[in-house]
C-alpha cells in the first residue's frame, strides 16, 4: 500500500511538490514567529528575579536593567565604585553587593568586569571560575569559546570597542569556559572589576585613591524587600561630588519594575504575533484544505476508476490517507526545519537584545501547530473520499 | 453460471431496460450484439456489480447478487469478474505494470502479468506509460489486467471499439484465447467477430427467449 502511494505520488511529483512548499513556508512562519517571541520573552523575563536593587548613574532606568541583566544597549555612564564599598559594610540589610563594569571588548563580544558573585548560578564548563582577590583572569561564555577556539590558558587581548583595531597590550588569561546556557551570558567575557581597572591603568588609584575607580552599575541583594525599597530611595535622585571634584547623580532602581515597562512592550509584541500565528494557522487551514482539496478533486477521476475494476472504498481511503499524511508528515518536518534555520539566522539579531534563542527549544504550542497542520492536510482527504463513497463509481 | 432474471433498470433520465431471462454458462464465450443503447453495456455493469437493477436479480454461481451490499459486490468483482472496459480506464500517468499491479491493494496476486503480457506482444511496454501507448496496446494492457487476477467471468465493453478492424479481430482472437475455459460475454456491434465465440446473444431483441437468440456457433458473417 505504501510502496503503491509512492508510486503514485512520483507519478504527480510537481503538484506534490507544491503542496509541499506552501504548507512548508505557511507552517514555517508560523512556528518560528511562535517561537521567537516566546523565547524572547521568557529570555528577558528568566533574570528579572535575580536582584533587589541595581545603582547606577542617573538616566533611562529600562536601560540600566537591560544594560547590567543582558548586556544590552550601552552603559550609560559611571559611578564611584565607593558606593559599592558603602553598601558592603551595610551588612544589616545587604546580602551581597556586586559590582559591574562594561568596557572592552574581545572580538566583538562585550568585556564585563564584576566579581564571581555575579555568576554564582551559572556553571563551568571547563577552568575555575575566576578569582575575586586576583586580576587579569577571564571566565567566557560558551559561544565566546566556541567562535574564538578558546581554551583554558589562552590568553585573550581586549580592545575598546568591537571597531577598535588597537588591543590594550597586557592580556586576560582564560581560567574557566561557562557551560551553554542559550541567554546573553553566552556571548561574553567575564573577568575582576579589577582586571578592567588595571587595563585601563586605574590601577594604581584604586590601590591608593579607590574613590576614583568607577563601576557602570552596582548590584545588591537585600535581606528583605523592605531594606531594597529603603536602598531605592537613598540612592536614586542622590546627587554627590567625589574628593576630585568630579560630580555624579545615581538612580537605583527595583529591576523587575524596569523589566515590567519591558514586559509591558514586549507582552503587546507577544499577543500581536500570537494573533498574526492564528491568522497565518487560519490561512494555512484555508489553503492546505483547498490544495488537498482540488488534488482529491483531480484524483476523482482515479478514484472512480479503482471502484470500477473492484478496489473498495476502505483500500482507496486508506491510499489517499497514506499519500496526504505522507506529505503532510515531510511538511511539517521540513516546516520544523526551515523554523530552527530560521532561528539560527536571527539569533544574531535577537542576542543583541540580550536574548539567545534556543534552537532546541520546543513549546507544546508549536507542536500542536505541527498536529493541526498535519490533520489539516488528511481531513479533507477524508471528507472527499466520503462524498466518493456516496457517489456512483460510474460518475468519475 | 449467470442467471439473469427479470431485470429492469431505470435510469434518472427515466429510460427503462428490461431484460429477458438469460443464462450464461460456466466455461462459454459469448457475445452480445446490438444497436448503440440497447442496453449490451448496462447488462455488463449489473453483472459486474458496478450498477444495481431497479428490479430483478443477478445470481452467480447461486449467489443473489442483490442480497448482497456494495462492498460485498465491489469484492466479488475484484476476486471474480475480469471486466475490460471500452475506455480502458487505465491511469494514464502509470506505467502498464503499476496499472497492473493496482490490483495488490486488494490482495490479488499479479505475479503471473509478466507472462500475459508477453502472450498479449506488449512485454516490452511493461514499463511504458499508459499515455504513450496506442489504442490497441492500451486494450492489450485492459485485457492483461483483467486476466491476471485469473477470474472466472470476464466482462468485455466493446473491447474492439476504439481499434481498426484488423486489430480489433486480433484483439478479440487474443481475447479468446487466454480466456479459453472461463465465461466470457463480450459486447460489440460488430457482427464479423461472431465466429470467433460460442454463442451469440442479439440484444436488440430481448423480448425474445433466451433460446430463440442464441445459436450455437455463432453468426455468419455476411
């Protein structure tokens, strides 16, 4: 049954082709629109929950978060690293406080200096994680070691920026390569908030005058809410000046609130593109059933013919089933394929909103976008094979 | 043995056939002669089981044709009835063999299509496309499909009336032939075939007995 269903598939190999292409390029669409958006969102909602209070300079305070959560966009300025240093002694409400600074880059991937505590929940994959009392030691994201070919021991030379032709002239030694975990910690360079100062020849005011040394940002966790709420409203709008005269203003802000007006944006996206989902699901419905149609209409002739020289209903039903589920088994796989593709051309676009899609990653929706797709493609089959058994063979 | 007895098909258009009583024994060919809607090929069909009587029954081997469901009919001519029809009904975009071979959907065993083929001359076409076939080998091929299930009543529909005399007087001898000890009715209008079947029933006068149409050894000729 199966080897004569492809057999008479071969025999209309274009039209079958077609029938292929467009349930492939509608389904496609569909669940790669799915699931970008479904990763994108979960992607910046996954570190929103990791930190009371985040104190950075005066500013946008959504670009602040996606600034020292996902690495996106840029700083938009610098503090004094003294305001850490104040909070670290404040060990009634602070359980930790970690200091970060973007500065360099490494071959396109950003450079961030922090401490180890930044990265307590995520694990290595080979090397050490770096140490906090030490300097010009880097801990790199799974696709930094895999694009550069890195390994522990190499040592790495940072430049200004990803345009920047001139490196700094001393180089970070990889101690340690963090496992995949598809978000932006992938795609960067970890070393000491030390290491950044020291390359940036910070480092003999740090060692006498530390108010000179600056972070971007300085992240806390308080033992409660209500110290991060008190922590919010000491520093944000404070305005101060350092023993060198250089002035500074700092906002603190609660990251999930700032990830919330994000949210807000991006749960708008979310439901657009799920309504846009269902209208291409419902142009798929629509144009799978009208092809799968017109080609039962075309086989009518064929079917009629089989009745006549003796072949029941049952076996033709069955033929056609086979031949339309054949087909709609190779769209949907392919569909899926053509939707991880996709995924893997965008991700470099999509990463740079801190997000690193996964394209391993399957939402139960997108497999029943794939099952609706598939019966889509049979059902008609059903239904015309039926109205066949009704009708006199000799019609055909 | 086919008994046809009291048969009446009424078509929607309101044309009304009636049949005589007739029998058509095991092991004979016989040929039905008559004029363009006499009904030669509405018989065929309601032996085969592809159109039912409005009234009346077709028994084969004691078997009420009438009692039985469509499903039932529709297996009985896959398993029994060879039919060859006027129009081939072949799929053209198939080659002669998967033409053939159809018939696997219902089981039918079509080992032997390699050695019909080469009785019928068209072997060598065995995997040419229906399409490219003339008329006499596409009846060849219809013919070939309709043995190989190796029925024991084979239906022929003007199995000549698409080919030139000459080929079709092959056509029929060949016909004959390979359907040596089966029963074969064949419907033609052409009369100079006669001699080539054991009997020969004229259609146009089915109001007549059954035993006042058929003669022995077939129609002359001229």
């Amino acid at each position: 049954m199966i080897k004569f269903a492809l057999k008479n598939m071969a025999v209309k190999k274009v039209q079958c082709i077609l029938i292929v292409v467009s349930i492939v390029i509608s389904t496609s669409i569909a669940v790669l629109a799915y699931n970008v958006s479904s990763q994108v969102s979960d992607g910046i909602t996954s570190n929103a929950g990791y930190y009371s209070v985040i104190i950075g300079p005066a500013g946008s305070k959504t670009q602040l978060a996606m600034n020292t959560m996902y690495f996106s966009d840029e700083p938009l300025g610098t503090i004094p690293y003294s305001v850490a240093m104040n909070l670290m002694q404040d060990g009634t409400r602070v359980n930790t406080v970690i200091p970060f600074a973007m500065a360099d880059n490494y071959n396109g991937s950003k450079v961030v200096g922090t401490t180890s505590l930044y990265l307590k929940d995520k694990s290595i994959q080979c090397g050490e994680m770096m140490n906090d009392s030490s300097t010009m030691q880097a801990v790199v994201g799974y696709n930094v070691a895999k694009n550069n070919g890195l390994s522990i021991g190499d040592i790495i030379y940072t430049s200004h920026s990803a345009t920047s032709l001139d490196t700094h002239k001393k180089g970070i030694t990889v101690c340690g390569i963090l496992n995949q975990s598809y978000s932006s910690f992938d795609n960067v360079v970890f070393t000491q908030v030390r290491t950044l100062w020291e390359m940036h020849e910070h480092e003999d005011e740090e060692e006498g005058n530390s108010h000179e040394a600056t972070v971007c940002a300085v992240i806390v966790n308080t033992k409660n809410p209500a110290y991060a709420m008190q922590i919010v409203n000491e520093y944000n709008g404070k305005s101060f000046t350092d023993a060198h005269g250089d002035a500074y203003s700092t906002q603190a802000i609660e990251p999930m609130d700032a990830i919330r007006e994000v949210l807000n944006d991006t749960d708008d996206t979310k439901y657009i593109v799920f309504v846009l989902c269902g209208i291409i699901l419902l142009m798929n419905i629509i144009v799978i059933s009208i092809i799968t149609l017109l080609n039962m209409y075309h086989s009518s002739k064929e079917i009629s013919l089989m009745r006549l020289i003796g072949i029941s209903m049952k076996k033709i039903n069955l033929l056609y089933l086979i031949q339309n589920g054949i087909i709609g088994i190779v769209s949907i796989v392919l569909a899926f394929g053509v939707s991880r593709l996709c995924m893997g051309m965008m991700n470099d676009y999509v990463s740079s909103m801190g997000v690193v899609l996964n394209m391993g990653k399957v939402y139960s929706s997108e497999i029943f976008i794939l099952f609706a797709v598939f019966l889509i493609s049979v059902i008609p089959t059903l239904i015309w094979t039926l109205v066949m058994s009704k009708r006199d063979a000799m019609e055909g | 043995m086919i008994e046809i007895k009291g048969v009446k098909k009424q078509f929607q258009n309101e044309t009304v056939i009636e049949y005589k009583d007739m029998v058509f024994e095991d092991g004979k060919s016989y040929m039905l002669l008559g004029a363009s809607g006499c009904g030669k090929s509405t018989l065929l069909n309601i032996i085969a089981g592809i159109l039912s009587p409005t009234k009346g029954n077709v028994v084969i081997d004691g078997e009420n044709m009438q009692e039985k469901s469509q499903p039932q009919r529709d297996k009985l001519r896959i398993k029994q009835i060879g039919y060859i029809f006027q129009d081939f009904k072949l799929i053209n975009e198939m080659s002669v063999i998967d033409n053939i071979n159809i018939l696997r959907l219902e089981g039918i065993n079509t080992k032997d299509a390699p050695e019909l083929l080469n009785k019928l001359g068209i072997l060598e076409k065995k995997k040419s496309k229906i399409k490219h076939l003339s008329g006499g080998q596409k009846q060849r091929v219809a013919i070939a499909r309709a043995l190989v299930k190796k029925p024991q009543i084979i239906l022929a529909d003007e199995p000549t009336g698409n080919l030139n005399f000459t080929i079709g007087e092959q056509v029929i001898k060949e016909l004959v032939d390979v359907s040596r000890g089966k029963t074969l009715i064949a419907v033609t209008h052409d009369d100079r075939l006669a001699k080539y079947f054991d009997c020969v029933v004229d259609m146009n006068e089915m109001t007549s007995g059954m035993q006042d149409l058929v003669r022995e050894g077939g129609l002359s000729n001229d």
